[in-house]
C-alpha cells in the first residue's frame, strides 16, 4: 500500500522539473516500495575487486542492504534520473588511459551535482531527511583519502545507489525504463533521491 500523500504529488512535479533544469537528462517518480535492494549487487564491490573498495562513501564504509532496507522502509517516494553522455572512444588499455578517467569523473560529479541540488531543495519543501545516491563511485576527488582519513568533501560525497545493495537495472524496470547492454553510443549515468 503507498504511502504517498497528497502534498509529495504536488512536490513531485517541482522536482521532476528541477532535476531537467539542472541538467538531467531523464528524471521519473518512484514510490519507494518500488526501489529493489538486492544483496548480491553489493556482492559485485568484492566479485571483481573494485579499485574503489574502501572509500568513504563505498563499502564498507556504507550501510550494508540490510541496513538500508530499513532505512528505505522509513521513505515514501524517490526520484530516480539521470545524466546522459556520448560514450567515450576506447583507447587500447582503459586501465591506462586518462582521458577516460577525467570523462567518468566528471559524469560522477555532475549527478552528484544534480542530487545536492535536489536534496537543498527537497529540505527547503520540508523534507529533512531526503538523502542522495549516485551511480558508481565517488570522484570528487582524484584518489580517496580511504577508511580512517576525513572526507575532503564531506558535504558533497555520497554513497552509490549499488554501494547499499539497490539493484538500478530492476529498479528502472520496475518504473518502466530498460537499460540496454551493452551499451551503445550514449552512456546514461543514474541517481536517486529518497524523500520523505
């Protein structure tokens, strides 16, 4: 049964339209029984090892999807959007390559922009607890300070929606919305924002 209320359909609009204004490119209302939390997307943080393990914002330094089940249980809708780009040309080693590198690190913070964005907003329409998830990692800054450092972006870095277990492919297609893979010639880089 949603717990939606009449006042978050109202806001709803308001942040659809302020998420296109700040420069998604897709931007959909999810009730948050909707948002799938899978254990075994966190699993593919440790199947390969990503290079990313041990951030701030990445696990396991995250709430684990159990922890955030119950977290999740406490919201009633979210905005799901994106940011979309041209899928950068390979070079022969991408491990190698730092123009493919700065181009991931700029869609990462451009999301991230965008969620802050809605989060400021969604505190300014009475919903204090509205929290932002990126797609990926983390690249605010070029290498994390790691487990037991201070965040030099405290106010900025966020968690990945798939650092806490939420399955992003089962999500949209709970909302409509098929991801293609592989992917083609334009990459589209996903957020949430949970309100409540």
């Amino acid at each position: 049964m949603s717990r939606i209320l009449e006042k978050d359909m109202e806001n709803v609009g308001l942040f659809l339209i302020a998420s296109k204004e700040a420069g998604a490119s897709d931007a959909f209302f999810i009730d948050a029984e909707n948002i799938v939390v899978d254990d075994r997307v966190r699993l593919k943080c440790f199947v390969p090892l990503c290079r990313h393990y041990g951030d701030l914002v990445c696990p396991p330094n995250v709430p684990t999807p159990d922890e955030f089940r119950k977290y999740l249980s406490c919201y009633r809708f979210g905005i799901m959007l994106s940011t979309e780009y041209n899928n950068p040309p390979k070079p022969p080693s991408l491990a190698e390559s730092q123009d493919v590198s700065r181009e991931i690190r700029k869609k990462s913070t451009d999301l991230s922009e965008i969620l802050l964005k809605l989060e400021s907003l969604s505190l300014q329409k009475g919903y204090r607890f509205a929290a932002g998830f990126t797609g990926g990692s983390c690249h605010y800054c070029d290498k994390c300070v790691k487990t037991g450092q201070e965040c030099k972006t405290p106010y900025k870095a966020r968690p990945s929606m798939e650092a806490v277990g939420v399955d992003v492919v089962g999500t949209l297609q709970n909302i409509g919305v098929f991801l293609e893979f592989p992917v083609s010639d334009k990459i589209k880089w996903w957020g949430l924002l949970l309100v409540d």
